[in-house]
C-alpha cells in the first residue's frame, strides 16, 4: 500500500481528529496544534501548546469535535488541563488523582471532559461549569484506557486490573464490568453493533457485545503491540496500528484477519484515524509522518483489468489490498467466477472435457482457482459410472459415488434421483400411517434400502408413524411449538411435503411482517410476528424484533400521551430510538435543562433547581443523574460555608448529612482536606459515617441546605 498524500511535521503525531467543520485536527507530542486543509494537508491556522510529552501510549490530549476546548496532561503527567482553544486560557486542572493521570478525553457530545489516573479513577468534568459532575466506577488499578460509542451513550474503561468497566452516560450507571483478559488491559474501542474490542497486554483482543457483557470472539494474528485503533465508516474493517509500525486489519463479519502487514514504515504508529467521506485511513507516527491511504486502493485498475478478461492481474491486486474483495466491482469477478464454474460443470456432466478446459483458461493462473479447477476435473472423472448407475436403477450404488463426490449432487442427475426419493417417500408416508399399509410402504422404498443417507429416514417412518400423525395434528392446529419440538426430535418428519409447506409458510409470514413495518402498520405486524416467533429458525430474531417494535410503540404513544416518564426510560434502553426525531427532541430538552440546573447547582440554589428538574424527579433512568445534579449542589453548599466561616458544627453536620445521602465520594474526600485546613480542631472521622450511595439516592431526600 503507498500513501496517496503525505506530510511530515518532525515531532511524534499523537492526535488527528476530524472536527465538525471539516479541518483535520494534528496534534504532535510537542503539544503543537495545527488545523490542516484536509485535501491538500496545508496548514490554515495552529498554535503552540508548550507541552512536550515523552509518553503517548495513552491519550494525552484531545480536542472537542467543534474545536472549543481542548484537554491535556502538564509534562510532569500530575495534572490534567482543560484549555478555551480560543483564548488559550485554563479553564480547570483536575489534580485529584494519587498518582500521575494516565489518558483524558473529551466525550462526542462535547459536555464532558475526562480525567483518568493511575489511582483507577476517571473523573468527568461539566465542561460547562469546570467542576467535576461525576466519577466513573472505579478500577483498583490504573485506568490505560478510555473510549466512547458513536452516539456518546456508552463510555469504556480499560485497566491494569484486567477489567473493562461499560458506563451508561444516558442513565449515569455502570452497565457492565467485562471479565476475560489474563492480563492488564491496554485498549479499548467500540464497534458498531454494540460491539467492543479491548486488547491487553500480551496483544490479546477481545470483541464483547457490550449490551449483553458477553464475550464474542477472540481475535488472532497480533504479534506486536497495538498502540491504536480505529474502524472504516461502514463498520466492516477493525485497523490496528503498532508498535513496530505495522496496520492490521480484520474483517468485522468473520473476525478474519485479512492482513497482518497491511501497511508497513519504519516508525511506529501513534495515532490513526479514517475519513469517512473519502474512505482513507489516516496513519500519524513517532517520526512525524502523516499519512493517507484509499483502502478501495485499485478499484479502476480492476475496472481495466476486468474489460480484458486479465482475472490473474486483478486476483494479484486483490492479495496486495484485500479489502477490494468487499467491492462492488470485485463482486462481479467472484460472478464471473461462479458462472464459469456453473458451466464448466455442466459440460464436464455432459461429457464435454475440453469445454471445461476452454471455459476455465482465464483463470488458470491463479492459485486458488487453478487448485478447484484441478479437484473439479478430478471428481468428475466417476461421472459418466455414476449417471449410468442411476439410469440403471442401481441406486445405491448411484447414491454411494454421490456421497464420494459431493459435486454431485448439484447435478441435474442427482436432482432427478431425489425427486424420484421424495415421490417414493411421500407415497409410502401415505400407506405408513395406516396400520395395515406398513408392507406397502417397505415395498415402494425397497429401492433404497442400502442407501446410507436414506436407511435412518426409512426406519423412523416405518417404525415412527404416530410421531408423524402427532405432527400433521399440530400443524392443522397451528399448534407451530409443538410441531417444531417434534422436528427437532425426529430429523425424517423433514423429508415430508408438510414440512415445506410449513417452511414456506414461515418464509411468507416473516414477508409480510416486513413490508406491514415498512408501511409502518406495527399493530398488524405484531399479530403476524406473534406466529412466526414458534417457528424455531426464527424465534431469537422474531422476539428481539417485537421487543424493538414494542418498545417503539411505547415510546411514541408515551411521547402523544405526554407521559415522559416512560418516554425516558424507553429511550435509555434504545439506541434506535435516540436517534429518532421525537428521541432528539427529547434529548434536547434534557440537555437544555441540565445546562440550567448546572447553573444553579453551582449556586448551591436548590430551590431554582427543583423548578427545573422537578418535572424528572419520577424518571427512574434519571435518578443517578439527578443525585449527582444534587450533590455537587450541595457540595457548593459546603464551600460556601468555609468561604463564609461557618460554625465548624454547622459543616460538620453537613459533611454528615452528604456522606448519608450520596456515600463516601472523591468529592466530598477532597473537600473534607479543605476544611480540615480551615478547621483543625476538627474530630470528625469520614469512615465511621453512615454512609449512603448514589444509587440509592432519591428525590425524597431533597433537602434546601444540605448543612440543617
């Protein structure tokens, strides 16, 4: 792979980041910035952070997606900075962390800031009142790691202690801790899907579905270790970027590693990114390179190749850039291919070799192609004994060359000899259910006696014709649970017509389902699932699709009925539903409200925010949120008391009446060392309080000062 377009900016690039007015964003360890045209890489604007950074394993730096803010570690790595990009001023330093910080982060949203340490703690910060609004769940060892969902819902953790820790930013509560590494945990990156890679230590990758906690597949072939991820727009392709400058890259259907040296230079590689109006990896490296690669690299050279009939030159192309084998253009060599297959074999079946010859010299060449070929010409050697055989009537001898020769069977031959089974079967079915017929029905499949395939089948209906009339009873009932739960039993009730038909009828229903959703009648589309969900083959995906379509018609009937209640609980469950026009709207509110009640939390105004939250104090997937909303309101409550000089009682009472309500939190640990330098008589002891939590919080707790 060669890089369409590249420049060099001497100092290690730890960042690239497309922002929402479509600059490229390029920070170096220099903590030099620069905003670059991203057709041409020259530089529009920048300016120097004065940071240098030794260590950039981790995410020292990040910028939010308008470009308003940007968050950095200082050079000791004691603190975490976030700067106005504008004004290039501080805004707040976070310095909580027993330790050195170990990566920030600016969530997609742009409402949070995140400070992560070595002390396994990740703070995050209201960016719009500088104040931290609440913790992550805590690792006991340090935090490597941070990354968010596309739609900024779900945030992951990954850290020395083995663990990755799924929060839930909608509900403000931990959704999953995912156990399954033997070693600490060094990167994290959601997918698509609800899906989530995490690699540890030794370049062990997990993909989990994170919605579930499960783990999905173990991925292979990593040798090194990876320093970056990314993904490509479509969600198809995972890119690994490491330490001895090699990208992998993995297909996200099959797990499959397509290239272990997709890309190859000289540095290593400490930041990637992709460009999804482009389809371009973006490849920053430790010796400054910055680099852009098409990964559909070839598509007009196949277009050429393909006019030519040069098969051998566009598979060459293929195994330099694997990803072209998902074109649109690469689909129509792998038709090609399966045509001239098609054919070949239809001539090999008539006799005519040299037709199969002819018909395959195109692809010859190609080793792949050329060892099919070979096995093709091969199996068909037995072919014209095995038509004979079966114009003879000789068919188990017929059926046993077919089971030799897989190929076979696609034959128009082998075609005709089990349509001939199936009338023999169907009309022995008939004389097997009655008592006196069962010497009938062994006469009409005498013929096949012998025939490994079918001696199971034959013995089961012979032997089992109640089990088939119990399975033509069910079927006249609809009684689909029970028909299916015989089938599974005995496999011979599926050589019968009866369970086509039943096969057909699930494919009709599943049909109709589909087009009464897109003509959105969800009502008659549920009756019709409510069918379909008995029939096995499609009970998971019938019940996840009713539990969607369910949960939809809630949500809209909520939202007509101005229920919000059930309107926000059904839209911290859903992402679809996020993503609505009713669901943006409703997220809108939320977040328009949170900016106010963050006013007044700061104010230590609790009266204020009861107005403009009381209308969420009964949404039960708000309720974290809200206990935190309180609590820093009553932590500015505290503060104000030491500013004022308040009676050391007096606070004291408040600091217990906190630790009650919200539990033994960083917030109330950092302000406990103020005050204890403004009150050192002080005697009272955090750790014998009675302590509550944030999930137990409740709005009945509200009190207007949290010191009475």
């Amino acid at each position: 792979m060669k890089a369409i377009k590249e420049v060099n900016f001497k100092d290690a690039i730890i960042k690239i980041k497309i922002l929402d007015d479509g600059k490229l964003l390029v920070v170096d360890s220099k903590t030099v910035v620069r905003f670059l045209d991203i057709n041409s890489l020259s530089t529009i604007s920048g300016f120097k952070g004065g940071i240098s950074h030794l260590r950039f394993r981790n995410h020292v730096v990040d910028f939010s997606s308008d470009a308003s803010y940007f968050t950095v570690l200082n050079a000791s790595c004691s603190e975490a900075l976030l700067f106005d990009a504008k004004t290039k001023k501080v805004l707040t330093k976070i310095d909580r962390h027993h330790g050195e910080v170990t990566c920030v982060a600016i969530e997609p949203k742009n409402k949070y800031m995140f400070s992560c340490g070595d002390d396994g703690k990740s703070y995050g910060i209201d960016i719009e009142n500088k104040k931290i609004a609440f913790t992550l769940p805590v690792h006991v060892d340090a935090v490597n790691d941070i990354a968010f969902s596309e739609n900024g819902q779900w945030v992951a953790t990954a850290s020395y202690d083995k663990k990755v820790q799924i929060f839930n930013m909608t509900m403000m509560a931990r959704k999953h801790r995912l156990v399954a590494h033997g070693d600490p945990v060094m990167k994290v990156h959601f997918l698509s899907e609800h899906r989530l890679v995490s690699i540890d230590k030794k370049s062990s990758a997990i993909i989990w579905d994170y919605y579930t906690g499960k783990v999905i597949t173990r991925l292979e072939g990593i040798h090194d270790d990876v320093l970056h991820i990314t993904t490509s727009a479509d969600g198809k392709f995972l890119f690994f970027g490491t330490q001895l400058g090699y990208i992998l890259v993995y297909e996200l259907e099959s797990y499959k590693v397509l290239s272990k040296k997709y890309i190859k230079l000289t540095s290593s590689i400490t930041a990637l990114g992709f460009d999804k109006s482009t389809d371009q990896l973006m490849v920053g490296t430790q010796s400054g390179d910055l680099l852009f690669y098409s990964i559909y690299e070839g598509e007009e050279y196949i277009k050429e190749q393909l006019q030519v009939k040069d098969y051998e030159a566009i598979q060459r192309f293929v195994e330099k850039n694997p990803l072209l084998a998902y074109t649109k253009i690469y689909q129509l060599v792998i038709n090609l291919w399966e045509t001239t297959l098609k054919k070949a074999k239809l001539s090999l079946e008539a006799g005519d070799k040299q037709s199969a010859i002819n018909l395959f010299k195109h692809f010859k060449n190609i080793p792949s192609k050329n060892s099919i070929m070979q096995k093709v010409m091969l199996e068909y050697e037995e072919f014209e004994r095995f038509a004979m055989l079966a114009k003879q009537g000789k068919l188990a001898l017929a059926y046993s060359l077919a089971l030799k020769h897989p190929m076979y069977q696609d034959s128009k031959i082998y075609r005709s000899l089990e349509a001939g089974w199936r009338k023999a079967f169907t009309a022995a079915q008939k004389h097997a259910i009655d008592p006196k017929g069962a010497d009938i029905a062994r006469d009409i499949l005498a013929p096949y006696r012998g025939i490994t395939q079918k001696t199971k089948l034959i013995q089961e209906l012979l032997t089992k014709s109640e089990v088939y009339k119990r399975f033509r009873v069910a079927i006249g009932q609809k009684d689909f649970r029970v028909a299916f739960e015989l089938i599974k039993q005995h496999s011979f009730l599926k050589e019968f017509a009866d369970y086509d038909a039943l096969m057909n009828y699930a494919d009709s229903l599943y049909i109709k389902s589909q087009k009464l959703l897109q003509d959105g009648d969800t009502h008659a589309a549920i009756k019709v699932l409510r069918i379909l969900v008995d029939f096995s083959d499609f009970t998971l995906e019938v019940k996840e699709l009713m539990r969607d379509i369910e949960n939809k018609q809630k949500f809209y009937n909520a939202m007509e009925d101005g229920d919000a209640e059930s309107a926000y609980n059904l839209l911290s469950i859903n992402d679809e539903l996020q993503d609505s026009e009713d669901g943006k709207l409703l997220q809108e509110e939320w977040n328009n409200d949170l900016l106010k009640a963050n006013e007044y939390a700061l104010e230590g105004n609790v009266k204020q925010l009861n107005e403009v939250l009381n209308k969420y104090m009964k949404i039960s997937s708000k309720n974290n949120a809200l206990a935190n909303i309180y609590g820093w309101c009553y932590m500015a409550q505290l503060e104000k008391a030491v500013k004022n000089k308040k009676e050391q009682a007096v606070i004291e009472n408040g600091i217990k009446n906190y630790i009650l309500y919200f539990g033994l939190q960083d917030q109330i640990e950092s302000f406990f060392h103020i005050f204890k330098k403004n009150y050192p008589a002080t005697k009272l002891n955090l750790n014998l309080q009675t302590k509550g939590s944030i999930s137990m919080w409740r709005a009945s707790m509200i009190v207007k000062s949290i010191l009475d």
